[in-house]
C-alpha cells in the first residue's frame, strides 16, 4: 500500500521508520539530529532547532486531522496511539537513552513498522492525503537546491561584497537553507515563507543589490532563486492537478452512489 509525505503524519511515520534503521544501541538523540540535519554536528544550533520542530510535529498532525470534516469520533480513532509517539519523542530528548531504549514506549520488542502506532500513523496520513494533501518537492529537488544554495552561500563568503550586502543574503540564503533541510518534517511551507521573505528583502534593497550586480553575483543569484521558485510552482501546479482530480473522484463516486440508491 503507498505511502505519502504530502501530510504530517506521513512525514511522521516515514522518519520513524527511517530512524529505525540505525542500530538501536546508539545514542537516541544523536541518531534523530543525524537523521534531519546529517551535515550538523548533534550538538549544534541547527540540530536543536530540528529536534525542537520534530517534537511538534504530532501536533501538526492533531491539527491537520482537526481541520478535516469528520465526526469527533473518527478524528480520535486517527490519532488513536499519537501519545505513544509524542512520548517517544520526548525520551528521544533525554541523551542518556539509546534508540533501542526510547522506541520500546510504543514498540516493545523493537518492531517498529509493525506497531500499532506506526500502522495508525499509515491510516491517518491515507486519509489526510486523500481529503488534505499539500504541496511536496520530491528528495531528488530539495538535494539539487540544497547544493546550489549553500554553493552560492559559499561564492558569497569569498566574494569581495559589501559588508551590508554579504550579510543580507548569507542571512536570507541560511533561512532558506534551513527550510529545506526541514522540508521532511515541516513540508513545502516554510520553504515558501523563506522564498518570499527574501525577495521582499531585495526588493526592499536596493543599493545592496546594485553591488550584488557590479561583483557579478547576480546571474547565479537569480538562477538559485529561480531554481527554488521553479521547484514551488511545479509542486503547487501537481497539488492543484491532484487536489481538482480527487473532487472530481469524489463528486464521480456520489452520483454513482446515488443512482445505485435510485435503481434499487
């Protein structure tokens, strides 16, 4: 059965199943920072910052599936075990626990693509994909576009910009950078937020722009940028296809529900 990353709990329980993967007895929370931010060292700000937006991604979930039109009962049986994982999460904070350790609270015996909280996990991302999909740029993308970010963030250090100018840019680029090694729990949105924010910033510089220019920067910042901005339209344009496909679907198995009533 497929699974989806284009909702919360997808994402949830594809990094669960992929931090499954590494040998139980390491370190629990040197395992997750290595899995979200592989090229930061665990201790790092940037590893905290994902562990912290791991820790809150079940209640993307809780508010995903509060947003969907369901009965209050069919909502709680779709976070049925998202407690199991939240404590797991937590006891993934704790530095003294190894892997093996922490998944034993919802995974007893170490089968964790077999637990009920993974399995529930399936179910709720199956249903949000079908009713709440959101935008998604495939792996392959996000790895292009983190090279070539962090290649121009690199061109930009050795460049002889301005001082107000190089910190501009190495300030927008970092946040967008972020954005995209987050992608698998946070989605395409703060990818979105990032992109914009930065070209409200140069639009709003001006004069650090024309030195952009004289130095010779600005092609390949306009190719970055324009390479993120591509990858956003083409997952917007496959989101809107697909969402148009499933009311057409939906709206296709209604009226065949409704002359099978008629016919009876």
């Amino acid at each position: 059965m497929p699974e989806y990353e284009d909702n919360p709990a997808g994402r949830l329980r594809t990094l669960l199943i992929e931090l499954h993967q590494t040998p139980p007895n390491h370190g629990a929370w040197d395992a997750a920072a290595r899995l979200l931010v592989p090229t930061a060292s665990p201790s790092s700000p940037d590893a905290l910052r994902a562990m912290t937006r791991l820790l809150e991604l079940p209640g993307d979930v809780r508010a995903a599936v509060g947003a969907l039109d369901e009965d209050d009962e069919e909502k709680e049986h779709l976070v049925e075990h998202l407690d199991k994982v939240e404590a797991f999460l937590t006891s993934v904070t704790n530095r003294n626990n190894t892997l093996g350790q922490a998944f034993q609270v919802f995974a007893v015996g170490g089968d964790v693509p077999n637990s009920a909280a993974v399995q529930s996990l399936g179910t709720c991302s199956r249903r949000l994909h079908r009713l709440s999909p959101e935008p998604v740029i495939p792996r392959e993308e996000i790895d292009r576009l983190i090279q070539s970010v962090t290649a121009l963030m690199d061109e930009i250090r050795a460049s002889s910009l301005e001082s107000a100018a190089k910190l501009l840019l190495l300030h927008h680029l970092h946040r967008l950078l972020q954005a995209l090694d987050l992608i698998r729990v946070t989605g395409t949105a703060p990818v979105e937020e990032s992109f914009d924010a930065f070209l409200g910033a140069v639009t709003r510089n001006g004069e650090a722009m024309q030195d952009v220019g004289k130095r010779g920067l600005t092609e390949r910042l306009t190719a970055c940028l324009g390479a993120v901005k591509t990858a956003i339209d083409i997952a917007r344009g496959i989101h809107q296809f697909g969402t148009e496909t499933h009311a057409v679907i939906e709206q296709g198995t209604h009226a065949i529900e409704q002359a099978g009533r008629l016919l009876s």
